[in-house]
C-alpha cells in the first residue's frame, strides 16, 4: 500500500504557492501531480492544515446488532443459505453485502458445508474397486 506524502513536503509546496506560484510550477519542481498541490491547497485553504488523512483502521462489523437474531435464525433453520438469510434480512430492513454476512457468519464459526453423506458423483480412482462376481455369488 502506499503512503502519503510527507508533510514536510506538502508544507513547503503550499507555501510555495502562497507566495505566488502556479500550482503546475510546484508540481513540476517536486515531482508530484498537479492535482495533488491542488489538493494539498484546498486542504490547507479549508481546514488549516495540508496533513493527510488518516489511513487504514478497522471497520465495526454491520451485523453485530443482528447477532442475537442472525444465531437464533440459524439455530431453527440450519440448512438455511447465505442468500436465503440475506433476503430475510432485507425484509428486516438492514441493507448489508453478501460478503459482509460471509465474513460475519465465518467470524462466528458457522460453515455451510455439505452432509457428507450426500457426497456428489467422485471420479473413479476414488471408489472403491468392484469385487469380482464369485466373490457376490458365492461359487467357487
């Protein structure tokens, strides 16, 4: 990921223009966009500071209102789907993505794996080898 430039620079390239010089004339003697010198201005002009913003952090997980609803739903409707969920949420009135219910079901430890003992069709080197028909027979 990349990181934002230093304020030291940011300083002097706002200053710069300040002082009278057009913003395509500093970006070229810095090497950077002209749009960020615009930008570092508009900043500068609106807040009193050409500092970046803040980058990274973690988000507060959507459905941690919905939990107690989202396990109890789970518990009485086991072979429930993701999809299925996520259109009984939508009838509760909370809007969220099908990879935000993943994550959260995945954060609660809830898979939705197959009942092994409906396995789908294997190929063959996966069966078990058939047994010659004397063998089933009985005859020798």
């Amino acid at each position: 990921m990349t990181r934002p430039y230093s304020i030291d620079l940011r300083e002097r390239a706002v200053a710069l223009v300040e002082g009278g010089q057009s913003r395509h004339q500093v970006a070229k003697l810095f090497k950077v966009g002209v749009s960020s010198v615009i930008r570092w201005c508009a900043r500068q002009r609106a807040s009193g500071t050409c500092a970046a913003k803040p980058m990274g952090g973690r988000r507060r997980p959507i459905l941690l209102t919905e939990r107690d609803w989202l396990l109890a739903r789970l518990s009485v409707a086991p072979d429930l789907t993701v999809r299925g969920l996520l259109s009984e949420l939508g009838d509760r009135g909370v809007k969220v993505s099908y990879g935000a219910l993943w994550t959260f079901l995945a954060a609660e430890g809830l898979t939705f794996k197959k009942n092994p003992v409906r396995r789908r069709a294997r190929a063959s080197r996966h069966r078990a080898k058939a047994r010659p028909m004397e063998a089933l027979s009985g005859t020798r």
